[in-house]
C-alpha cells in the first residue's frame, strides 16, 4: 500500500494506524500547496480532490477521505483493537467520536489556515473550536483515551487535529485532561515512529 500524505497534515492519523498495526506501506509525499509529488510529477492526475490523505491498494484501487481510510486500514488488521467489531455499540461509539472530530474540529480549522479568511474573522472561528475542545475535555475526564481505556482510531485523529491549535494560536492549557491524552498518545511507540518519518520530531 502507499499513503499520500503531507507532514503534519489529517494524513497522520492513518499513517500512526498503519504504524499501529504493523501493516506494510510506503510513504509518499504529496504537497497539498503545490498540488506535486516530490518527482514533480502532479498529485492531482493521482487524486483529483488534491488533499491528503489518500491510500492507494495493492491492486491499484485508490481510497480518500481519512476518516474511511482509517476505518479501512483497522479493518485489515481486526487483532490491533484499533476499531472494534462491526455491529456493536462499541463501534458505532468510535464512528460517533470520528465524526464529530471530522466534522466539528478539523473543518472548524480550516478557516484559521486559510489565508484569505479576514482576520478579523478568525477569533470567532478560534472561540467556537475552543468551545468544542472544552467539550472534549470533559468527556477524557476519567478516560485513557476517547472511549474509555482502548485506544483507537478516533484517539488519533483527535490527537492530530489537536495539535493544530499551537499554530493557529488556541490556547488550550486550561484544558488538563486533553493535554494528559496528548501525552499520553504522543508516547506511543507507533505515534513517535510516525511522527519521525514526516519529520515532526528527531
């Protein structure tokens, strides 16, 4: 399999899952600026949509969205406990927290990355996502991890998403159970591993 991803991108989060799992992969960097791979050759004959993350299969069949990536790549490998099994509450419960990361945190970082958003604007887009996060904070009250002491797919990309708040300026110190969970996820073997490769951390 190879991963297209960009270095601290959404695309993190399946590349820890494959690194969780122990699955083969190949890395492949795609700039989502430039919309090139690192030959020069365009990422957007490969994926038409131009973002990370996308899979592409051992028989040539291509996979985006990284919420579904992930889900695939757990399914692959059922031992790792990364996602439990279909048709059980638990798994809708990983598929609850999926979305709700997909839909109200990372999207609501959009807008701060972006820069021809007013800058004006950006404070009440900060505010809401800070709200969002206080939330999350709540929940991790008394947990390991997202849906109590297992953790999964929906961990990582909260973790990754999470540490977008450094760059877009969101204080989230008064927020003690996330950063214990952030900890808690970046001392992982597989998070430090991913981390690495893309050249996050030595």
């Amino acid at each position: 399999m190879k991963l297209f991803y960009s270095p601290g991108a959404c695309s993190l989060a399946p590349h820890i899952a494959l690194r969780e799992t122990g699955l083969p992969f190949d890395l492949v960097l795609a700039s989502t600026k430039t919309k090139k791979l690192a030959d020069g050759s365009d990422y957007l004959a490969i994926n038409p949509k131009g973002q990370v993350p996308l899979l592409e299969l051992d028989n040539g069949e291509r996979l985006s969205e990284g919420p579904v990536i992930q889900q695939y790549i757990a399914d692959l490998a059922p031992a790792s406990g990364l996602v439990p099994p279909a048709g059980t509450m638990a798994r809708y419960r990983v598929l609850e927290w999926l979305n709700f990361v997909t839909s109200e945190l990372h999207k609501g970082f959009s807008p701060l990355f972006n820069p021809a958003v007013p800058a004006e604007a950006k404070p009440v887009f900060a505010g809401r996502l800070k709200e969002r996060l206080a939330w999350v904070d709540s929940q991790l009250a008394g947990r390991d991890y997202l849906t109590g002491d297992t953790f999964t797919i929906a961990d990582s990309y909260l973790f990754v998403v999470s540490n977008w708040t450094a760059p877009t300026g969101i204080d989230i110190s008064d927020l003690p159970n996330l950063a214990a969970f952030r900890a808690r996820v970046s001392a992982r073997p597989a998070v430090q591993a991913a981390m690495q490769a893309e050249g996050l951390i030595k």
